[in-house]
C-alpha cells in the first residue's frame, strides 16, 4: 500500500542519507590523512629533541670551559692583588715608620754650637794637645771625620791660668745666651736630605703605578667572560623535563580513539544508507510500509546531522592535535638553530681566550718582577729608617757623651786642683820646683779617655752627618800642663740644655741592659757618671758596689728641669676658696649631672688641680672615690679619659665619646693630679715620698670639704681608687688618713673626718722586691707562650738570687714594645683647657716628679706594711685570722653579663681580682663581648655597694642599681673593703 500523503517521501530521505554518507566519507578520509601526517611529524620531533639536547651539551661544557678560564684568570688576579696589597701594607708600615723617625728628628732640637762655626781660637769642642801619634795641621780632616783645631788645649792650663789670675772659669751653663730662644734652634731632621727621600718614594710611587698599570691590561677579562657567559646561559632554550616521546604519544593516541570513534560513525551511516536504498527498492516494487516503519526510517533520518556534527568535530579535534605537533615541530627547529648559532659564538670565544690566558701570563711575570723591584724599594726604606735610627741614636749619645765630659773634664780639674794645692804646700813659693813638677805630672787614666773616646767615635761617629760636632772624634792620649806663661786655654764643650741632657739619659735608662745598679733611681746615675774615673778621684766620692757616687748622692745634686708653662698669669697663690669651672659641658654631657674643675690652693704657690663629677644618680647619698694615676708623677687625666671617666677618648684622640660604664654611673669620683707639679697642679715642688703625698691630700681633702659646694660630701663613704704606682700610693693615702682620723678621735687634732670605707689598687707596685720575680715567672710560664728562651729566664733567677744580684741591686728592665693604646690625649686635653679653668700645659708624666720620688729611694720603699695597716684597722688579731682564711681559699671565676671575665679570691673584707684581656690600665679595655670599661665598672659598682665580688655570680641582670650596704667578711667586718685588681692577659 502506498505512503500517506503527510509523511516525507521515501525518495528524500534516501537522498538525505546518501548525501549524509558522502560527506562522512570526506571527513573520515581528511582525518587519516592528517593522522598519518602526525605521526610522521612525531617522528620529526623525537629526532629534533634528540639533536637539541645534545648540542645543548655541547654548549654546556664549552660554558664550563669559558667559566674555567674565567675562574682562573680572576683567581691569578686575586692573588696578584693580595700580593700588591701586602706589599702596600708593607709600604705604609714602612713609610709609617720612617715618618715617625723623621718627626722624631723633626721635635729633637740641635743647640746652635752643634752647628754653627766656632770662634776664630777654638774649635767647636776643642783639640787636645797630644805628644802621641801622628801630626795634623790646622783645619785638616782627619780619618775619623773630625777635624783639627788650630789651638791646642789642655784644661789644666786653664785651670792654673784660673786660679793663678785669682779667677774660675764660667760654667757654659752659665753663659749669656745659654737660654736663646729655642724656637730658632735647627732640628736634627734639618739634616737630613729631604729631597733624596723624595726622589725615593717618587721612584717607589712610579714602579707601583706600573703595577696597577700591567693589572690594568686584563681588568675587563673576568667581566667579559662572566658576561658572555650570563648571556649565553640566558638564551639557552628551556627544554621540557620530560622527553617528547611521552608527548607525541599521548597525542597520536588521542588521535586513535578519535579516528576509531568517526570509524563508527561513518559505518552507522553506512548501513542507514542501505536501508533506505532497500526501502526504496522495494516500495518501487509495490512493497507497501507500515506507519511504524515509516516512522523509524524518520526517526534515523532525523539523527543524521546530529552524527554528521560529531564526525566534523572529530576531524576539528584530529587537525588540532596535528597543529600541537607541528608547533611543537618548529620549536625544536628553532632552538636547534639557536644553539647552532651559540656554538659559533662559542667558537669565536674559544679563540679569543688563549690570547686572555696568555696575556694574564704576561701580567703575571711582569707583575712578579716588579713586585721583586719594588721590596727592594722597602728594603730602601728599611734602611733609611734604620740609619736615621742609628743617626738620632748617634746624636743622643753625643749629647750624654758630652755631658760625660764635662763630667770627666771637672773631675780632672778637681785632681789637678789638689795637686796643686799640695805642691804649693811643699814648695816654697819656688816657681821652678812647681813648674818642674807640674811639668812631669801624668794622670794614668788619659789613657782610658781616650779609648772611651776612640770607641764613641767608632761606634757612633759614622752615624752623624759631617756638619754636626765635627770634633766629637778627639782623643787625646796624655795631659800635659802648659808653662806658667801660657794662654789659658780649655777644651770647649758646647752649651748643652740641662732639660734635654735629662731627658735623653732617662730614655737611655729605659732602653739599655746595664750592670743592675742598687735603684732605678741610681740607674740614672750610672748612666749619667759611671764612666772610666781615675784613682785619685775615686777617693774624694766613694764608689759604691762600681758606680760612681752609689746610692749616697742625693737629688739636690742634680739640675732637673723645672719646666711648669703657666697660662695664666696671677700673683702668688695661698690657701684661700678654690678656684673653679662649673658645669663647663666638656667631658660629662649627662642631662643634669654637676661637674667642677679647678685649683685647690693648699699652700703658698702650691695648686693642686681636680675634677669632680657627681653621680648620675642619687649625688647627695652616693659614695665618694678619689682617683688617682701612679708613677710617680703621672695625671690623673689618664684615669678619666681613658679609662673610667664619663668620657673616653676616641682612638684618633680627636675627641671623646660619653662612656656608658663611667665610674660616676652611682659614685661620685673626684680626680686629682698630686703631687704638686704633675698634670695641670703647678707651684713649687716639695714632695719626694708617697707619704709626703698623702699630707698633702689630707690638706686638699680639708680644704675640699670646708667650700659649700662640696661639704654635703663629707658625710658620705669614700673611697681611694689608684693603680700602678698607686700601690704606694693606695696603702700609704689610706694609712695616713686612718691616723688622722684617730687623731682627731683624740682631740689631738683639728679637722674634719674622712668616711673611708674603700681602698682599690689595680695593678699595684706595693712591694717590689716580693713582686719583681714574678716578671721572670710570667715570661716563663703565661696564658700564651715564653716571652724569652729558658736560658735567659735562668740567667735572670741567677742575677736575681746571687749574692749582691738584683735582689740586693734590683734591676728594671721595661718592655720594648710599649702598647700604644689607650690613645694619647696630649692633644685633646689643649684644646679645652680655657673651659675647663686649667692654669697650665699639661704633662701627661713629670720627670722632675719621678726622679724625686726615685733618688729619696720612695720607689723601692715596701708599702706593705701600710696595706696591712689598713686592712687591720678597728680590727684585733685581723692579720692572722685573714692570711690564714685567704692562703685557704682557691681561685673562682669572676662573671659579669653571665660570661667569665676574671678570677678572684677574698678573704674578709680583701678581694684579689684578676681581670681577663686587660691591659696596664685595667678600664680601659674589653674583653669577649664585653664592652669596654664594662668589667672594671661592674668590679668599682660592686665594691662601693660593700658587696663580696661574688655577688656578680648570682645577678641575672648586669645592672648595679642595687643599694648601698656593707658585707659581712668570711671571718671578720673590717673597717675598710680592700680589693686589690690585676690585669691578666
């Protein structure tokens, strides 16, 4: 039966299927194509990958041999440069050095008669007449340098002259012009060829620029194969960390299952095809359809554009992966061509770097033999300096040489005086038996004069420039007395300052290895007079244990320099109200903090200068400590500006810093320059002991406590703090001040009453023939290594023990290597003296001091006698009790800030504290990540609170905040709390 007029016509929808298949068809076969053509092309990268990771290999270890190259040259470099460098620290050790030397020249001062022509009838030290031989002519040069005068001399022609005309010759000392102005004085270094040191350093400067020069040709290598290397590593093509392999395959799979899938879909169609083509068939042969058959073959029809849809996104799908691939394709491409083009460039760079290799060879060999010229350039200056050592050393030897003379030539006048004085007596006034027997005096020690003249010159003389005491090399061999008639003549000896004789002979006391004579004092006299001495005159002054004059001269024999430059001028100063700065600004700069400084007057032109600074906390009931430096002789600015004070000096001494751990943190602290003369006091001298010293503090300390300003003080605890020195000082200002205070107990005395409650010394010289052998056991045995070889620590126990040795003698010998910190602060100080009221320049030690106390024997005086005074008093039987409870007790570590920095022991109110890493003048330094002064703070805080050193051990915190109370000793309370502080390197 036929269709039903409303449904599609069977001839339509088998055109719609056919036209369905053929485009199915299409797609299916454009999808195989581009499958095939994919794998293909995955075939192309896998091939790509593999060239690409190789060469990129290839660049990797031409870049490691670039970076090799690279290093080396930077690492030749580098050790070029370290060489330069300790070459120019060798130069500016050395040049440093020279220029000391040459300043030192500059500052010694050349008296005008070292240099300036002499009087037409002398020379500029005289000729001696000599029978002995060979002859010079006047004015002729001999071999040793020195040249002939055109007079012949001979001091005991003078000296008969002298007193046959009833006259004495004039001290040169005494001479007109004896005190010229200085300022017009030539200076050793006016001697010296400054423009042949010039032409050194300029030469030296010349070469070491041609170093920097040569170095300068390979400068740029390093940076420019860093450089190339950077780049190159930038442009290198970030290749996947997984092989494409995994890639291709995922999308050639992809591809598969996409193809299988259209696969399906184009045989569905297929087989739709069929059906309807059969359909038509048969309904062209009459077959008639069912409404439900002709509704299914609609319903298959109506799904083919869905089919039809799928199949074209498939082929969309098959082309995408495709595209993946070839742009995969063309990166491998380009980056095969990139690391092509990088290899050339590797290439060129491989040419260019042996031409780099071998001119840092060059500059290598070229810098090495300049190097090698230029310490020669050191050796140079090594010399220089070495022969203006010798020069300056030479110039201070003649000047003791020439006061040796002067000594030799009175001592010879004195015998020839006598002699004549005796012959006189035994003749009768007749002038030929005198002439005669004058005539035929030989003194045998000429002799010995003239090899102690022989060997200065032969030491020394090659040393002295040829315009500086040309005569210095005279040595005669005979005196002779000239006829009754002759000229008074003499050897002349230039005018010689008394201060710079002084000074030098106590530098020679510092430096060289003598005999041990019996005091530091009497080796200063040693220096000065132990020279060859004739036997007649060795009667009249007594030789004691071989020097001359012993230990019987007193100081009042010698012209020391009284030097003390007033800058102010005033009329005589007597007892009276101090005279003082207040609150000044200049050292202590803490909102609020009282400072004073100025002149206590305690007697007729005696002013002793301090400085008070008041606590920075609590001032009214605060403690007061005295300061005072050692010696003796030496300010006690040293103390305050670098060491404790509120300020310290900077290491450029240019100025000062305010110091967090001053001493006057909870203390007020008064320093003192004592005695008379030292620092800033001036005023007539008189003091040669310590306990002469300590009178004159007691009379300051009254006059102090009677002004208003300061007498709210005297009530409060004191305490004296000292070092050095002041292990004299210490026990003695302490000992005098307990005894006073007795006295005025008793009614004996009027005055006012000192609170002391604390004695510090640190490092203290107390009893020096208990202490000297320590030096010989700590250069031994010490935290380091032997200072000296064990032969020479034997010879010293040896020198020490032996009969009449240096225990009897006692013998100093100083460091040759004095430590330069803290820094100087000579300069500092002269720069604030008008704000500060000071009256005088500063030293920082006075000679005239030093020596007092030495020649009155103060220095070897054991002051420990005095110690224990203090350490007994208001106690019975303390002695025993302590010395037998302190020998008990072991050393225990000292901490401060929770880190060790000592060790101490303590017995009753007496601590014994050593202090790690600290030098001479214990505040001063720091040690671990202490601060510095932050140690010698913590012991001075603990101390004046009357707490036991111990009580650092259990603080937590390193405040010293805690208040003032006294202690109770381990077996007794003393009166006084003694700690006793070393330093311990």
């Amino acid at each position: 039966m036929s269709s039903p007029p409303d449904q599609p016509h069977l001839f339509s929808l088998v055109l719609e299927s056919k036209k369905a298949l053929q485009h199915g068809e299409q797609l299916c076969s454009r999808a195989h194509a581009i499958s095939n053509a994919s794998a293909n092309t995955s075939i192309d990268i896998v091939a790509l990958d593999a060239r690409v990771r190789w060469v990129t290999e290839a660049v990797g270890e031409q870049l490691k041999l670039v970076a090799s190259v690279a290093k080396s040259i930077e690492e030749k470099r580098a050790h070029m440069g370290k060489q330069v460098l300790d070459w120019d620290k060798q130069r500016t050790k050395h040049s440093d050095a020279l220029d000391n030397v040459l300043e030192s020249l500059g500052a010694q001062l050349v008296p005008p008669d070292f240099h300036q022509s002499a009087s037409a009838d002398s020379s500029l030290f005289g000729s001696q007449h000599s029978d002995q031989g060979p002859s010079h002519h006047p004015g002729e040069r001999r071999a040793n340098g020195s040249v002939v005068s055109a007079v012949s001399h001979s001091p005991s022609s003078t000296l008969r002259g002298g007193f046959r005309n009833g006259r004495q010759d004039v001290k040169e000392n005494e001479r007109p012009d004896a005190e010229a102005d200085k300022r017009i004085w030539k200076t050793l270094r006016d001697f010296v060829d400054d423009q042949a040191i010039e032409d050194i350093l300029e030469s030296m400067e010349n070469d070491r620029l041609g170093i920097d020069y040569i170095m300068s040709k390979t400068d740029e290598y390093p940076e420019t194969l860093a450089t190339a290397i950077e780049s190159i590593r930038e442009s290198l093509p970030a290749l996947p960390d997984d092989p494409p392999m995994k890639f291709t395959e995922e999308l050639l799979a992809e591809q598969d299952t996409i193809v299988t899938t259209m696969a399906a879909h184009l045989e569905s169609l297929t087989s739709h095809y069929g059906q309807m083509s059969n359909a038509l068939q048969e309904s062209e042969a009459g077959e008639a359809f069912s409404d439900e058959d002709i509704d299914e073959m609609n319903r298959d029809t109506d799904e083919l554009p869905s089919i039809m849809a799928e199949l074209g996104v498939s082929a969309d799908a098959i082309e995408d992966c495709h595209e993946k691939l070839l742009a995969a394709k063309e990166t491998y491409q380009t980056h095969l061509s990139l690391l092509t083009h990088t290899l050339d460039d590797l290439d060129e760079l491989g040419d260019i770097m042996p031409e780099m290799l071998q001119t840092q060879e060059m500059a290598e060999t070229k810098c090495e033999e300049e190097l090698n010229g230029l310490q020669n350039h050191l050796s140079t200056l090594e010399h220089l300096r070495e022969r203006f050592v010798s020069y300056q050393t030479a110039f201070n030897k003649l000047i003791l040489e020439l006061a040796r003379r002067r000594q030799y030539r009175e001592a010879a006048e004195n015998i020839v005086r006598g002699m004549m004085v005796q012959l006189e007596a035994m003749t009768e006034g007749g002038p030929a038996l005198l002439l005669a027997a004058l005539t035929h005096v030989e003194l045998s020690t000429s002799v010995e004069e003239s090899q102690v003249r022989s060997h200065f010159n032969s030491e020394y003389g090659g040393h002295l420039p040829e315009d500086i005491c040309l005569c210095v090399g005279n040595a005669p061999t005979r005196w002779e007395v000239l006829p009754l008639s002759g000229d008074p003549l003499s050897e002349f000896l230039p005018v010689i300052d008394t201060e710079l004789v002084t000074v030098l002979a106590y530098n020679e006391l510092r430096s060289l290895s003598l005999p041990p004579p019996w005091s530091l004092a009497m080796r200063l006299l040693y220096f000065l007079f132990a020279f060859p001495v004739i036997g007649t005159l060795a009667g009249q002054v007594p030789v004691i244990n071989g020097i001359f004059g012993g230990g019987s001269m007193a100081p009042e024999k010698f012209d020391y320099p009284k030097k003390p430059v007033l800058l102010a001028t005033s009329n005589a100063t007597s007892p009276g109200p101090i005279r003082m700065v207040e609150n000044s600004g200049i050292c202590e700069t803490t909102p609020n903090v009282y400072q004073a400084s100025g002149y206590v007057d305690i007697a007729t032109n005696q002013s002793i200068w301090f400085w008070f600074f008041a606590s920075r906390q609590n001032p009214d009931t605060a403690p007061l400590a005295l300061w005072f430096n050692g010696g003796p002789g030496s300010s006690s600015m040293i103390g305050l500006f670098q060491e404790h004070g509120p300020c310290r000096i900077t290491n450029d001494s240019s100025s000062v810093t305010l110091n967090p751990y001053s001493w006057n943190n909870e203390a007020n602290v008064l320093y003192i320059d004592q005695p008379v003369g030292v620092g800033f006091s001036h005023g007539n001298s008189s003091v040669g002991t310590s306990q002469q010293a300590a009178s004159d503090i007691w009379t300051f300390m009254q006059l102090f406590f009677n002004d208003n300003r300061f007498s709210k003080y005297q009530k409060n605890d004191l305490a004296i703090w000292t070092e050095s020195y002041g292990g004299h000082y210490g026990p003695i200002f302490a000992a005098h001040f307990l005894s006073q205070n007795a006295n005025i107990a008793s009614g004996s005395l009027q005055g006012t009453p000192l609170n002391l409650k604390v004695l510090g010394i640190g490092n203290g010289l107390t009893d020096p023939l208990v202490q000297y052998p320590g030096y010989a056991v700590y250069a031994a045995s010490n935290p380091y290594h032997p200072l000296v070889s064990s032969s020479v620590i034997d010879a010293a126990n040896k020198a020490w023990t032996d009969t009449n040795g240096c225990k009897d003698q006692v013998y100093y010998v100083p460091t040759k290597s004095p430590d330069p910190y803290p820094p100087n602060i000579t300069s500092y100080l002269g720069t604030i003296g008008s704000k500060i009221g000071v009256e005088k320049t500063w030293e920082e030690s006075n000679l005239e001091v030093y020596a007092s106390f030495t020649f009155a024997g103060d220095w070897m005086r054991n002051a420990r006698p005095y110690l224990e005074t203090v350490i007994n008093a208001g106690v019975d039987a303390l002695s025993t009790n302590l010395t037998s409870t302190y020998s008990k007790q072991q050393f225990t570590p000292w901490m401060v800030a929770g880190q060790p920095a000592g060790q101490y022991k303590e017995a009753g109110t007496f601590s014994y504290l050593r202090v790690f890493g600290a030098g001479h003048e214990v505040p001063a330094y720091k040690y671990g990540t202490l601060e510095t002064g932050q140690a010698a703070a913590k012991m001075f805080t603990t101390v004046m609170a009357g707490q036991s050193l111990a009580t650092t051990n259990t603080t937590t915190s390193d405040s010293s905040a805690s208040s003032f109370k006294f202690w109770t000793s381990l077996c007794v309370t003393s009166v006084i709390g003694i700690v006793y502080y070393n330093s311990f390197l």
